[in-house]
C-alpha cells in the first residue's frame, strides 16, 4: 500500500465575517505547500489536488495545475496528482487540459498522476452552462480525445458530439511514455468498476471500508483481465480511498484537535452538492462556516438535516448512528465521523492493515481541512510519515507480488505507480 495527501484547500471564514482576512488565501496556499515539502521528505507518495470552482470556504483550488507546478520546484519525489481535472469542455477545452498535463509533466521531471471526473455541484455546473445530463458522456469524449492529443502526432482531430477540433499537433508531449498514468473519481461502486472497464485507476472518495474494498478489489481486477477496453494507450489499474488524518499521541488529541475539520469537510460538500440546499448560497455572502458551528450536533455531518435524511433514505437517520442508504450521502456521513484514521499511530496502523489485508493500492489522507491549525497539521503529517507509514512500504514489495498476479494475462500495456 503506498500513501498521499489530499488537498481541497478548504479556508472557512471567520465566524462574525463575511470575507476572510486579507491574507489568508495566500498564506493557505503556502501553508500547504510547506506540507508537502515535509510530505516528500517523510516519504508520502502521492499528493492529490482537485480543480473546483466557485465553492467557497469548501475548496479554494480553482487552478491545481498551478499549484502542482509550485510544488513540483518544491519537492523531489513525490507524485502530482490531478485529483481531478474537470473534463467536460466547457470547463476545460480539451487541447488545453493535455498542453497543461503534459507542461506538469515536464517540469516535474514525469511525476504526474491524470486524474478526470466531471463535477456534480449546481455551483460549478451552472456557473460554466454543464447540464447535468450530459455530464459523464462529456467526460469521456473529452478524456479519450485528451489521452489521443498527448500520444499522436498529429493529433487527426474530431468532430464528437460535445466539441470539435480540426487536425492538429498538440504540443509539448508528456514525459511518461505514453502519458500519465489515468485515474478517474469515483464516489459510486459503479464508477469504480467503469473505471477498470476504461482501464483507468479509481480515487475512491466515497470512504470505503475494507471489507467494501475487498469486494471492489476482487470486482475490479475482475473486470480489467475479462472486459477492460482501455481509453488510453496503457492502462493504470489501481484503487485509492480517501480517509481523514489526524495522527496524535492520544486519541484523545487527535480527536480534540481533528474531529471538527472532518465535521466541517462533511459539512460543506453537503451544503455545496445537496441539491436541496445548493440554490440558498449567497455568492460572497453566505458564512458557511458560521452555519456549521451553530448547525445542532446531529447536522455536523450535513445541513438541513431533515431534506438531506429524505434525499438519502434512511432508516433511522444518523442520530441513530445507522448510515445512509445512498452511496454519495453515506460517504458525506462518515467523512464527519472520527473513523479510522483520527487517533494515536497504533490506532490507525491497526485500520490501514485493514486496508492492506484487502489488497488497496493507494491511502489518500485528508490531512488539512476545516478551521485545522497548520502547525496541527504539519505535526500529524510528521508523525504519520515516522511512525505508520514505515511499516507499509517495508511489506509493499508483497502487495506487488499479488498485483502481479492479478494482472497475469492482461495484454494491454501497464502505465501505474503503484
């Protein structure tokens, strides 16, 4: 198993505000990027950066490529990864998404992971004209004519059913041969298995648990020797989860100092993506921040609980401690739970050998969210780098070994990290 960093650069305004302080943007963005720096240091392996627009206080990483660059000049091994680039067109022109791909790759000396989705927020889908029922047909016309643009000279062009694009040459070309190893988010079971169908790694931001994981896993490899058809010219069978971090000396540290961050990530991906909620956000106005601390205990993990328990069909609702039935709602429940990787270094080895028992590729930690200190942040980092993450690389030679044999067979060419 190998482990990154996740990154929504999530700034919460302050309580009696309505803006944030003049330099907070700006010292956020160098805050995580000292993070990565000691990342890199301690041997994380991955770093994932999501591209979304217009989310306030929830993610202020409109331009990843951007800052995967800055951090590029900031660090020697560590892989930058798109966590995910926003395919459909209107978001993001094709030809422009693989020059920017293959720019990074470049100057990062091949350390790029591509991943793609195609964004569910009213916010973002309304602000650039994405109609939602067109969005995932988007995202493949847009990825597979992507991947086309960085591994043919010239690139023959398309007249496809969401953009055209005459002949062209499409440069610079990436370093990795024959592109960067692809990914796609998948917050549903059954984007996971689309993903190996496509031949494509899945960044699982649903918080699987490992026996959800054992099942995905077995699926999964299933699928990529007997029905893969890659979208690309090498396929990148993986499978990435997204956990919470908050390593501390005590649990009760970890909590103290952690909890509220996860509460508030569950908090605003609701607010932003119920769609019972999303038309009362007053651009430049609204204080989501303010109405997470004085939402009652039972809403920590969403707002406007009653709409968001009827969008998510419960039976008993979370006060109970049972969890939603629906994928997306339940993965919005859990992130706002403690979980199991908020607590001492034992406490989370015992989780992620969990994880590793069910054959996962790839640990992807929430480390900075919420109203986090930096310095909390950069200690949990730092005690996660020395204290559990050493004992994973030391068996991952083993995990390899199984890769291996799943993949026997396979006549595709392999492009993957892990």
């Amino acid at each position: 198993m190998k482990f990154g960093l996740f990154y929504e650069h999530q700034l919460p305004k302050p309580r009696d505000k309505e803006q944030w302080d003049p330099d907070a943007e700006h010292q956020l963005l160098k805050n995580a990027l000292d993070q990565i720096e000691l990342a890199d240091s301690l041997g994380f392996d991955y770093v994932f950066e999501v591209e979304h627009h217009f989310l306030e206080e929830y993610s202020h990483s409109s331009a990843p490529e951007i800052f995967l660059a800055a951090a590029s000049q900031r660090t020697k091994n560590i892989r930058l990864g798109h966590g995910i680039v926003l395919m459909p067109p209107r978001y993001n022109q094709p030809a422009r998404v693989a020059e920017r791909i293959s720019t990074l790759d470049l100057v990062s000396d091949g350390r790029v992971e591509f991943g793609t989705g195609e964004s569910s927020s009213e916010q973002e889908l309304g602000g650039f004209g994405v109609d939602r029922e067109d969005k995932k047909q988007m995202w493949e016309e847009a990825t597979r004519e992507c991947v086309k643009m960085m591994t043919t000279t010239p690139y023959e062009g398309v007249e496809g059913a969401y953009f055209g694009m005459p002949q062209r040459n499409v440069v610079p070309k990436p370093l990795q041969k024959p592109h960067p190893p692809l990914w796609v988010a998948s917050s549903r079971r059954e984007t996971t298995m689309v993903g190996a169908r496509l031949g494509m790694g899945s960044l699982g931001f649903a918080f699987e648990t490992p026996d959800e994981m054992q099942e995905r896993t077995d699926q999964y490899f299933s699928l990529i020797r007997e029905e893969c058809y890659p979208i690309g010219a090498a396929i990148n069978p993986a499978l990435g989860v997204v956990n919470v971090l908050s390593c501390f000396d005590t649990d009760e540290e970890a909590i103290d100092k952690g909890l509220e961050g996860a509460q508030f990530f569950a908090y605003s991906l609701a607010y932003y993506y119920n769609p019972f909620t999303a038309g009362q956000h007053k651009p430049g106005r609204s204080n989501v921040y303010k109405q997470f601390i004085e939402a009652p205990p039972e809403q920590r993990w969403g707002p406007f609980g009653e709409a968001f328990r009827s969008f998510g069909g419960f039976d008993g609702g979370s006060p109970t401690g049972e969890e939603p039935k629906d994928e997306v709602t339940r993965a919005l429940w859990r992130a706002a739970q403690r979980g199991g990787c908020i607590g001492t270094p034992d406490f989370i080895k015992d989780t992620l050998r969990k994880y590793e028992d069910a054959h996962l590729d790839l640990m992807i930690f929430v480390a900075q969210c919420g109203a986090r200190k930096h310095e909390d942040v950069m200690d949990s980092i730092y005690r996660t780098g020395k204290q559990v993450i050493p004992e994973f690389k030391e068996r991952h030679h083993k995990h390899q070994e199984w890769r291996a044999r799943q993949l026997e067979g396979v006549e595709y060419p392999v492009n993957s990290s892990i």
